[in-house]
C-alpha cells in the first residue's frame, strides 16, 4: 500500500484525468430554474475573441487561470417559458471556468446557453464539465430543451 501511495506521489499531474458526470440540456436547463439568480434561456449566436480562451501549457499547468471573463455578444432568440422565440441581442460576459489544467474550448457561433442575469449585465458560465453553455446545438439538444420549456419530460442525466 506504501508502494501505491509514493507512486502516486510521483506521478506527474497530468497523470490524473478529471472525471465529468454526463451533462445534457436538461441538467442545465433545472440548475437554471432552481437557481436562486435568474436565467435566460437562448438560442443563437455567441462571438467573442477565441484568442482569449485560455490555453493549456502542460509545462505550467500551474499557470492556468481559475476563471477567464471574455467579452461577448450574443445574438439570437430568448425563450419564453412556452418555448415562444423572442429576437434578442445583448452584451454577455463569457465566463471560462478551468478545474486545474482542464479547461472548456468554446468557440464563437451557433449556441445554446442560459444566460445569467445580473445588475448589469449577462454571464455565460462554462466549465471543463459542462456549464451553461452548449455549442453548435444539435436538432435534439433543442428539442430537450423545448420539452423542458413546456413542461414535458425533463430530467436530470446526473442521478
């Protein structure tokens, strides 16, 4: 047992992946709407500066920032509790959250996201796990979320 833990002692960080539970539309869509800030769901375009997304360096990992906040645009569609599109275009903060050296790589275009709102502006948080932020949405994503919206079925992949 000695043996096992200076082994793992040794080894190098990167030895060690990082484990994510499955995280679909429907997990994101009831972190929202159980959360205590408000959220907005939406469907369109996201364009930032991909230069900004931070960048892993094996060597430094120690280096890598916790959080990252990026400016951004989002153009688009809200959805209404109905799932009814609203034209919405507005400022948001990207928020790019690493666990140590793994970090998301988002990328500007189609999105499906949830929005928080705060005083002064909107947030979009994603993570090396998932987060709020789901990029070129495929015909299913939208549609969990559309069931979601509308009270249809609507669970947790995360039980």
């Amino acid at each position: 047992m000695r043996f096992l833990v200076l082994a793992l002692m040794v080894l190098p960080l990167p030895a060690f992946a990082l484990s994510c539970m499955p995280h679909r539309v429907s997990d994101a869509y009831l972190q929202a709407a159980n959360a205590e800030e408000g959220y907005v769901p939406v469907l369109g375009e996201l364009n930032f500066d991909p230069a900004m997304v931070p960048k892993v360096d094996w060597e430094k990992q120690t280096e890598v920032p916790g959080k990252t906040l990026i400016p951004a645009t989002f153009k688009g569609d809200a959805l209404g509790p109905r799932g009814v599109p609203q034209a919405f275009e507005t400022d948001v903060v990207l928020e790019v959250e690493c666990a140590g050296p793994w970090c998301p790589k988002p990328e500007p275009g189609p999105v499906l996201a949830f929005l928080r709102k705060t005083s002064h502006s909107y947030v979009l948080n994603t993570n090396a796990c998932g987060g709020f932020l789901f990029g070129a949405p495929n015909d299913e994503q939208i549609m969990e979320l559309r069931d979601c919206l509308l009270g249809r079925k609507c669970e947790s992949s995360l039980r």
